[in-house]
C-alpha cells in the first residue's frame, strides 16, 4: 500500500513537473514572438520616415513608394509566423527597390537624416534577425519537448500545441543592403 502511494505521488509530481516546463517554454514562445513584433514594429515606423526621405530627391520614382508602403500594410496586418514571414519577404524585397532608387541620387546618401535612416534600419535589421533566431530556438525546444514521451502525454492532455517557426523563403532570408558610403572629398 505505501508502495502504491510513493508510485502515485512520484506520477503526480512528475506530471506537475511536466505541465509546468511546457507552460514555461509556453511563454517564452510567446516572450520571443513578442519581441520580433517590437523590432518589427520599430521597422515599421523608421519606413514612412525613409520613404519620404527619399521622395524629396526622386520624386518620380511614384510606383516604388506605392509599393514600398503597401508591402509594409500587409506586414503589419499579417498574423502568426506563417504568414508574418511571407509578408516580411515581400517587405524586404520591396526596401531593396528603394534602395536602389536611393543609389541613383549621391546627393541623397550624403544628406545626414538619410545616413542616419539607413544605420537606424541596419541596427533594426540585426535586432530582427537576433530576435528571429531566438524565438526559432525557444519553438523548436517547445516543439521537441512535446514530441518526446513521456511529455507527449501530457501535453497532449492539457492541449499544448506545436508552434510554427518564424522563417523566411531561401531567396527572402538576405537583409536588404542598406550601405550608403558618403562618397569621398
């Protein structure tokens, strides 16, 4: 009879033990993806400065602002890794366009705001790519976690889901160059 409680009791604090490493790999997904909107966030609201920035020295360049400021409304609108990641794909791909555009005007790389633009995105770019990494990292020990048993079981009792990766398509997963030297006097 003791032996039977001493079992239960070692099954019950197992699983309490379980339950509550998935809850805490639980919010720290949620923790990491928080930090990823932030960064993203930041991105966001640094585009619109860029983009007018830009339009003072090539204010003919029409459609690649248009484009430039729809990639960034569908980024912000997309919800979950998924689709977020998609949406950043064509985001990135569009800040590429004007960058391009901004390599035609020398004048506009020498104007300080611009420069001061440009690193501010870098330095964003780098938080997004380190806060990618790590949400990635947190997932994917969540995600073994409930794969392996005896965890399984349990996580499979209280609901706890596998979550999806925040990754972008292989062509996607270079940041956009946003080098503008001031050229030399």
């Amino acid at each position: 009879m003791i032996w039977a409680l001493v079992i239960l009791a070692v099954l019950f604090v197992s699983v309490i033990w379980i339950y509550n490493s998935l809850v805490k790999l639980k919010v720290q997904v949620e923790n990491a993806w928080a930090d990823i909107e932030v960064q993203l966030k930041r991105r966001y609201d640094l585009v619109p400065n860029l983009v007018e920035t830009v339009k003072g020295y090539a204010a003919h360049e029409r459609g690649v602002f248009e484009k430039v400021t729809e990639a960034r409304t569908r980024a912000m609108s997309a919800s979950g890794p998924a689709a977020k990641a998609q949406a950043e794909g064509m985001f990135t791909e569009t800040l590429k366009s004007l960058f391009a555009v901004a390599e035609n005007y020398p004048q506009l790389r020498a104007v300080e705001s611009f420069a001061d633009l440009q690193k501010q995105l870098s330095q964003i770019e780098e938080q997004v790519q380190l806060a990618r990494r790590y949400y990635n990292a947190v997932v994917r020990d969540l995600n073994t976690r409930i794969a392996q048993f005896p965890t399984n079981v349990i996580a499979g009792m209280f609901s706890f889901k596998a979550r999806e990766f925040f990754e972008t398509a292989e062509a996607e997963r270079e940041a956009p160059k946003v080098r503008f030297d001031t050229p030399a006097n």
